[in-house]
C-alpha cells in the first residue's frame, strides 16, 4: 500500500522497525497493527490498529488514526482541525475533582512509587490494555488521564492517540510535565501524562510526592 503511493517516506513499527522507501524520505508513518495483542488474543474487545503521519524527525504530528477493531469506533485527528469519534467531533472530560477522576495508571513493576499518591486520591483506576485507545478515551471523555511512568512506551504506542487527544483539547507531557519529544525510532522508551487539562499539575503533583 505505501510503496504505491510512489513517495519516499520512512516507515516505523514495532514488529519490523525502519522500513525507508525511496531514497529521501517526505515524512515518516508510525504504524502498529495491533495494539492490544493480548487483549485480541484473549477475546477481550479492546484492541487496536494505530497509524499515524509525521514529519521526517517526528516532530510535527500531522495525522493520527485510531480504530477500536472490535468496537467498530474510528477515532481520527489531523492537525488542527480537531478530534472525531465516527465524524463526531469530540473533547475531553471537564473534570477537575481528583477524588470524582477516572484515570488509567500503569505504574506497575517499574517506578511503582511515584504512582502511589494517584491510586490513593482518585476515584476510579482502570487499565485496558491498549494504550493508544486509552489515549482516546481521554480525548472523547470516557477517561479523564493516563499516566505511565513505567518508561516503557514507544513512539508506535503513542504517536497516533497523542495528536488525537491534543486535536481534542487534551494536554500530554512527560512524567514531569516537559514537552513529550517523541523518540525517534522504535527501540528507545518514555513515558507520559496525558489528561483532560483540568487535572495536569495535580497528577504532576501527586507523581512528585511518590
């Protein structure tokens, strides 16, 4: 399919890492069919494909596409036009309570401190298992955050759902609150906060008293 498009452009993913077609590449894609693998796996109806289109050093995120395979729920966003569930525009939660959130939290194994103070002050914790759709969710208000500070997330993870949930209102940084720089290629690891906006710097905060 991307070889007849006819343009160059740099491929990354997961189950084959850098595929350069052409030799100057225009843009980069950040594609992972299947996000969720356990999940599909098991029977368990929360599983994903996730592409997204990028600028060449992945700086400018311009496209992103998430589709829920067994919900039939196509989420898509490109830059600056905002955020669409199935061509309904759609935004965040106005949530702003910690003890009425909803929020997503992988904090297991690694780094298992700092996400302490989150499970103790909000109301609901949830894990899915697909985070580029757990991104959505957030984005579409059926979540009110995510948080991963395990450092284990790749750009294939991430790419697609964080221009969506931007596109929606939302704000993504880092566990710290910097600027998320998406790596550049499929190996290197991060991690990352991404809300409705009306609970960032109290999630932040509660990250640094772990």
């Amino acid at each position: 399919m991307f070889k007849a498009d006819g343009r160059s452009m740099r491929i990354l993913s997961e189950e084959f890492g850098e595929l350069v077609i052409g030799k100057s590449p225009e843009f980069s894609v950040v594609l992972d069919p299947l996000d969720g693998t356990y999940n599909a796996s098991a029977g368990i109806p929360f599983y994903s494909v996730s592409i997204a289109f990028a600028s060449h050093d992945l700086l400018d995120l311009r496209f992103g596409y998430v589709s829920n395979l067994a919900l039939k729920e196509e989420y898509y966003a490109e830059a600056g036009k905002g955020a669409y569930l199935n061509g309904n525009k759609i935004k965040p939660s106005a949530n702003s309570d910690l003890n009425k959130l909803c929020v997503s939290v992988y904090g297991y194994r690694q780094n298992v401190e700092r996400t302490q103070k989150i499970y103790s002050n909000v109301r609901r914790v949830r894990l899915f298992g697909s985070v580029a759709l757990e991104l959505c969710y957030v984005a579409s208000g059926r979540l009110d955050a995510f948080v991963d500070v395990r450092k284990a997330l790749r750009v294939t993870d991430v790419a697609a759902g964080q221009l969506i949930l931007e596109e929606a209102g939302g704000l993504v940084t880092d566990g710290y609150g910097k600027t998320l720089r998406l790596p550049d290629n499929v190996t290197a690891r991060v991690e990352m906060v991404a809300s409705n906006g009306h609970v960032h710097k109290k999630l932040l905060s509660l990250l640094a008293e772990g």
